[in-house]
C-alpha cells in the first residue's frame, strides 16, 4: 500500500504535470471538437444570411439588379381552323397549337431605392427580342383567334338594360366587328389597333379609360413596367429576404375577400428567404395572376450546372373551385357560381375581361374543359406542369418554368347577333412558359461551393481537432501508464531504505535516475 501511495504522489509530481495537462489539452480538443461539429451548421447559416441580404455593392445584389441569365418565353398560339362552322354549325371549335415562338429576355430592375425600413423599392423593365432561330413559326404568322375585346365587352353586357346590348351590336356592325380576328402572332402578342377599344377610349368617361387603344395579350409588357415593388432586403429580418412588402404601395390586392388571399405578401420568384425545407411553403406573386401562388415541395432534382435542389410545384388543387376546396371561396367574391375546377378568374385585374387563367392544356383542370374542343393534346405534368427549382440553403431559384394558359370565359348573348351563336364557353387562347434552364457558371460555382463546401469545411476542421486531441491524449495516456510502470519499478528495483519514512527519503541519486528516465519519456512520440 505504502508503494502505491508513492507512485501516485510521483506522478502528481512537477515533472509528471505536464502529462496530466497533456491529457487535459487532448480531451478540450475533442470536446472543441464536437461543438465546432454541433455549431457549424449555424455558423454557416449566419454567414449566408449576412451575405445574401440585398445592400448595395453585395454581389447578391448585383445578381438581383440584373440577373446574368437569359430567360425565355416560349409562347404557344391556339390557332381556330374552323371559326365559320363552330359560329354557323355549333361544331366544336378545332384549335391548332401554333409555336413556340420564342422571346429571349433580359429583365433589370430600375429605379431602385433603399428605404429606411430595410425595404427596397424597385420598378421592373423587361425586354423581349423575338428568336427566328428558335422559334418554331414567325411573328408574321397569321392566326385566327376569338376577338378579346368584342367578346369582353359583349359577355360584360349579359346583364346590362337590353337597349345597351342592341345599341352595342349595331356600333359592331358599324365598324364591322367579328367574333374572330386574324391577325400576326406578333400583333396578337404585342398589340394591334382595335376599333372598340379606340371608340370606348373616345367616347368612356375618362375615370373609367381602358388605359390604351391597341389590344395585345402582352401589351405594355416590352419596356420598364409602370408598377413599383417593395421588397424586404432582409438585412434585418432574413426570414422576409425577398419577399413583397408593397405593390404601388398597397400591401393588398383589394380584390379577394380575406387578407390571406389578398395579401401580395410573395417573393417574385427569384429569390426567395434562405434555409427552405421540404415543408416550406413558397409564395410568388404576381400581378397578371392577381394573387400570390403557393408552391410546395415535389422531389429532390439536379439542375444544369451540377446544383442539387428542391423542385417546387403549385399544390394540386391551386385553382380548385370552391365546392372542392372551400377555402378557395375566397377568390370568387361575386360567385356562385365560380370559375370551373381548375381555372382562376382574373378578370378583375384584367379591366373586367373574362379572362380564366389556367395551367396549359387544362391541366389539373376539369377534363370537360379540354373536351369541349379539338386539337389540345391531354396535359402531361413535365410538359405542362408550372415548377421552380431552388437552392435550399441559400434560396435561389436554379431553373423554373412559369407555365400558364389564358382562356377567355365567352358567354352567349342572344341580343347581339354578331355572337348570338357564340355559345357559353371556356376559349383557351394562348398559353406560355416562361423560363430560366441554367445560371451561368459564376453564380453556379458558388452555388456549389455554398453547398460542398461547409460539410467539408465542417469535417476536416472538427475532424483534424478531433484527431490532434485524440493523438495528444492517447499518447499522454500511454506515456503516463509507461512512466508509472517504469516507476513503479524503479521503485521496487530500487533498495528499500530499511525504514522509509515517507517518499521523498529516495536516495538523491535514484531521483535523478529517474528524472532522466522520465525525461527521455517526453520523446515517446
Ligand atoms: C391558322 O388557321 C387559318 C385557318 O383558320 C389558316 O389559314 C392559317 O394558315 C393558320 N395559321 C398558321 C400559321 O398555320
Ligand atoms: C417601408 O418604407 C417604405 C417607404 O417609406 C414604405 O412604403 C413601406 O410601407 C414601409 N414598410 C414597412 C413594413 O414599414
Ligand atoms: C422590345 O423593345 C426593344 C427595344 O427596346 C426592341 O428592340 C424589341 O424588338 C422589342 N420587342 C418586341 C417583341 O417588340
Ligand atoms: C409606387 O407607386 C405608388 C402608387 O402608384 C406611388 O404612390 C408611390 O409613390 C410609388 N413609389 C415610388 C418609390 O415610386
Ligand atoms: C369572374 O369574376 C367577375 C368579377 O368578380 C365576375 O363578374 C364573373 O362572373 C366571373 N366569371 C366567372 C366565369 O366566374
């Protein structure tokens, strides 16, 4: 026992600290170790919010302001190839997909203006060049499609005084109006004069203008949009980076009867707050879509570039009617009845046209509504089906494709003999995707890098500390156990004073031994 005792005090002796402190060092690395492991998901996190919010001279910004992509818009054209039967004969119209017709786009945001309140203001200017080269047809191509402006005005005047409806049929023969009109696919697109919207621009009181005299199912939309947007930066609150705070300074719509429907509280779908899960719900707005259109997650995707993401879809019943879904009361403010399954009514931000919005093809729509005419393939979702693919991590879409269909919701009005023969129908008019394939290898490379990088990072930090600790505490423990075996018998080798009073009375000349022994010790690795 007495032995023991003195080996133990040994080793608690001054030459034999630095072992213990050996350890102690081995066994803080490891433990540094794991909690570098624990946090550096979160550390990581901090460094991408605090890079990602939009300030001027960040290179999210520079992204933001002019993103380096190429957008396309491929748009497809329901050409009528039986307008005199389906009016004369009541066949079903037969419709001959036209297209693509492609644009290529560059989209900048302008008059940009930082608020106080870690907001943004911003106007948005697009440019579309059409693509010969790409397209499938030109833009010279005619086409016969239903007549927009006459069948708005004529379906409106369903429930007007009889009068109105006959003083608006002789004004259409008059000027020679037609249920169908054949015109370029570039004026279709892009505005042709229409006689009704000139005589409405000169004869409607000014308060209730239509706001131009062409007729064009993009008009307006080549040049710097007149809407101004305010964004959150996130700066301050990165759970609100990119999404609206006001739209021409409204933070509603003014159009769906509860705040969660007409709320424009959306991103515009090119960034998007970071760190999204699979049960993130996103949220784009839009004003051609006139509310703001969820999307969840769908399957995990790799997208051009070697960036992993997260696809997200619209859910399947977005545009279900309210007898389906009723929470989608909401956006049928004069119904019932409402817009058929599948379709959404956007006829009030569409100056009261009876425009229904739709996915292309009808998909996820009612079927009747593709039966009811011929020529529309059955819709598949990778051809038809709206998605976004983002960067979970840093909330960046990699690709998307804005998919939708517009089709006018004719009604048949018996008093105006133009389209007394025009019967009640959903026209799908035109559809068109509009989207990004791939980011260019800048923005890509540090996609990846966001993404490979810190697992590495995380790895070969904690993991080069672990492994030093490790070493330094297993070798201190080895040299501790050597050193107390040599000891141990030195101690017993050494002759024992025939009376040993305590420890210390080890003749001086085994101490030093010892020391030397214990020395050469501190090499042992
Ligand atoms: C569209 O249909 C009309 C017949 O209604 C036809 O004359 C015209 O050539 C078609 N347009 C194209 C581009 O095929
Ligand atoms: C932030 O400031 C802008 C401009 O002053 C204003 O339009 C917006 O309503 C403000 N937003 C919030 C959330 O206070
Ligand atoms: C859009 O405007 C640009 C000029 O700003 C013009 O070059 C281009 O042809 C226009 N595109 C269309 C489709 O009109
Ligand atoms: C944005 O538009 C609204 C409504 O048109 C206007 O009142 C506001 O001044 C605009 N804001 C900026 C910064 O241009
Ligand atoms: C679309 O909405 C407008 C305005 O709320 C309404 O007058 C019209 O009847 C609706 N159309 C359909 C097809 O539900």
């Amino acid at each position: 026992m007495r032995v023991h005792q003195g080996i133990c005090a040994k080793l608690q002796g001054g030459f034999l600290r630095r072992w213990w402190a050996a350890v102690a060092i081995g066994a803080l690395m490891i433990i540094i170790a794991g909690i570098l492991a624990a946090l550096f998901p979160r550390l990581i996190n901090i460094i991408i919010d605090k890079e990602i919010a939009l300030q001027e001279g960040s290179r999210t910004f520079d992204w933001w302001k002019e993103p380096p992509v190429t957008p396309q818009m491929r748009v497809y054209i329901y050409n009528v190839t039986n307008a005199d039967e389906f009016l004369n004969n009541g066949v079903k119209p037969t419709l001959q997909e036209l297209g693509p017709y492609i644009y290529l786009e560059t989209w900048e945001k302008v008059n940009i203006k930082f608020n106080l309140n870690d907001t943004v203001t911003y106007n948005v200017k697009k440019r579309f060049v059409f693509s010969e080269e790409l397209s499938h047809g030109s833009e010279e191509d005619l086409v016969v499609v239903p007549n927009v402006p006459m069948l708005s005005a004529t379906s409106q005047s369903k429930h007007a005084a009889r009068f109105l409806r006959l003083a608006m049929a002789s004004i259409m023969d008059i000027l020679k109006i037609k249920p169908f009109v054949e015109v370029s696919v570039g004026q279709l697109l892009w505005g042709y004069e229409d006689p009704l919207l000139k005589l409405a621009k000169d004869v409607v009181p000014t308060d209730q203008k239509l706001p131009y005299e062409q007729f064009g199912l993009l008009y307006g939309k080549n040049g710097t949009g007149k809407d101004n947007f305010t964004i959150f930066t996130g700066i301050m609150d990165i759970t609100k980076y990119g999404l609206m705070d006001k739209w021409n300074g409204k933070s509603i719509l003014g159009h769906w009867t509860t705040p969660d429907c007409d709320s424009v509280m959306g991103s515009d779908g090119s960034i998007f707050p970071p760190h999204i899960t699979k049960h993130t719900i996103l949220k784009i707005f839009d004003k051609d879509l006139c509310r703001t259109l969820p999307l969840i997650y769908q399957q995990d995707v790799m997208t051009a570039g070697g960036v992993p993401g997260f696809r997200f879809v619209p859910p399947a019943g977005v545009f279900s009617s309210p007898d389906q879904i009723p929470s989608q009361r909401c956006f049928c403010p004069s119904g019932p009845p409402c817009a058929p399954e599948g379709t959404f009514n956007a006829s009030l931000c569409q100056y009261d046209s009876p425009i229904l919005l739709s996915f292309p093809h009808f998909y996820l729509a009612d079927p009747a509504l593709r039966e009811a005419v011929i020529g529309i393939s059955a819709p598949e979702a990778k051809k038809h089906q709206l998605y976004i693919d983002v960067q979970p991590t840093m909330g960046t879409a990699l690709s998307a494709r804005a998919r939708i269909q517009i089709n006018l919701a004719v009604s048949q009005v018996r008093d105006i003999k133009q389209v007394a023969s025009f019967p009640d129908i959903i026209f799908p008019i035109m559809w068109f995707e509009d989207g990004i394939d791939q980011l260019p290898e800048e923005v890509t490379s540090l996609l990846r890098m966001a993404v490979e990088l810190p697992p590495v990072a995380r790895a070969a930090m904690s993991g080069a500390l672990a492994a030093i600790g490790i070493v330094v505490l297993v070798g201190a423990l080895i040299c501790l156990s050597r050193a107390a075996n040599r000891q141990e018998k030195l101690h017993l080798s050494a002759p024992l004073p025939g009376n040993a009073k305590n420890d210390n009375s080890i003749s001086p000349s085994f101490q030093n031994h010892s020391v030397k022994k214990i020395q050469g010790l501190n090499r042992c690795h």
